[in-house]
C-alpha cells in the first residue's frame, strides 16, 4: 500500500517535507507558523504536483493555474527532498506544471525566488523564466507561454 494513498497522508507529508526544508533555511522558506493555513488555502484552491520515489514524498510543487481569464499562472513553491535533489525531480516538477499551464491556454507563469537561492534561479532561468522585477531579497521571474490554446 502507497504512503500517499489518501489525501490526508498526502498533506502529511507535504508538511513534512516544508518543516524539514523551513529547519535547514531557520524558517525562510513558509513562515512555521503559517505552514498549515497555507496548506489549507492551496491544496483547496491551487494545482498540487507530487514526485513520489519508493512510495515517499520527494518533491512538489504547489501553484495556481486556474484563474479565469487565463493570463497568469503562478509557482507558489517547488520542493524538493534534501536527499533526493539533483536527481531531475525538481525539473520534472516544474515541467508538468508548465505544460499544464500551457496546455490551458495560459499566457504566463510567474514566481517568486530569494535572490540567493542559485539552484532554483539556475532551475528557472534553464526553463526560460527572466527577472521582471527584484529588491534586495526577492526576484520575482516569468514565463511567457504561447497563450490561449483555442481548443481548450
Ligand atoms: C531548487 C530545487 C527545487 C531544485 O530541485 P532538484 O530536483 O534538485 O533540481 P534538478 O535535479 O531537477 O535540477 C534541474 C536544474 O536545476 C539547477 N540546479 C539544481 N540544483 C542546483 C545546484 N545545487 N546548483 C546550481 N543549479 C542547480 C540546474 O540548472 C539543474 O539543471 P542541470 O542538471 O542541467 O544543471 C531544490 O534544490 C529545492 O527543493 N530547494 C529547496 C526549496 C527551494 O528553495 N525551492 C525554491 C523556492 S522558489
């Protein structure tokens, strides 16, 4: 039987997986106590991508991809487990959420991303993503994506 077989174990480990990441970063990643409401508001609303290796978690991705004018995805958080990375799983994550996008007819996809976190700038920039904007700690990219797909 698979660890993530229900939707509760899902968020499980999904929290698990934010705590790990928040203690290595000392909270930089979700504020720890905000950790749960975020989880309830994009597990409601947004699109939830799991990697699953060996029946555990390795990696996710939450974002949003349902807005109705189909302008603008968003990438709230990609994750991946410390021992799994560089393994492509972050890259598969971020590419299933790209194709989603694109195949609803989206016009683009943004992000958010602390201006020292070169993996994930390095991840972001090898899809396309280019700085629209950025202060001292973050940079905010995008992805412009062909646009309305007219059969969708
Ligand atoms: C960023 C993160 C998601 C990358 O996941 P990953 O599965 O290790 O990445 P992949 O193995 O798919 O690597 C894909 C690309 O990302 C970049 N990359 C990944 N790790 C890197 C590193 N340590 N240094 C530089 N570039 C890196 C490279 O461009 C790589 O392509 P390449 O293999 O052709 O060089 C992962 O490091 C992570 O979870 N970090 C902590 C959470 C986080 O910061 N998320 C981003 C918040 S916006």
């Amino acid at each position: 039987m698979s660890l993530l077989s229900s939707e509760s174990s899902q968020r499980v480990a999904l929290g698990e997986l934010i705590h790990r990441e928040n203690s290595r970063v000392n909270g930089a990643l979700i504020p720890t106590l905000q950790v749960d409401a975020y989880l309830d508001k994009v597990l409601a609303r947004g699109e939830c991508l799991l990697h699953l290796q060996r029946s555990c978690l390795a990696g996710a991705l939450l974002g949003y991809c349902n807005a109705p004018d189909k302008d603008l995805a968003y990438v709230s958080l990609l994750i991946v487990a410390e021992q799994t990375r560089g393994q492509g799983i972050g890259e598969t994550l971020l590419d299933a959420f790209v194709s989603m996008a694109a195949h609803r007819g989206f016009s683009r996809i943004q992000l958010e991303v602390d201006v020292d976190n070169q993996a994930a700038i390095s991840l972001y920039n090898k899809f396309g993503f280019y700085y629209i904007h950025s202060d001292n700690l973050k940079l905010l990219m995008q992805l412009s994506l062909p646009g309305r797909n007219p059969d969708s």
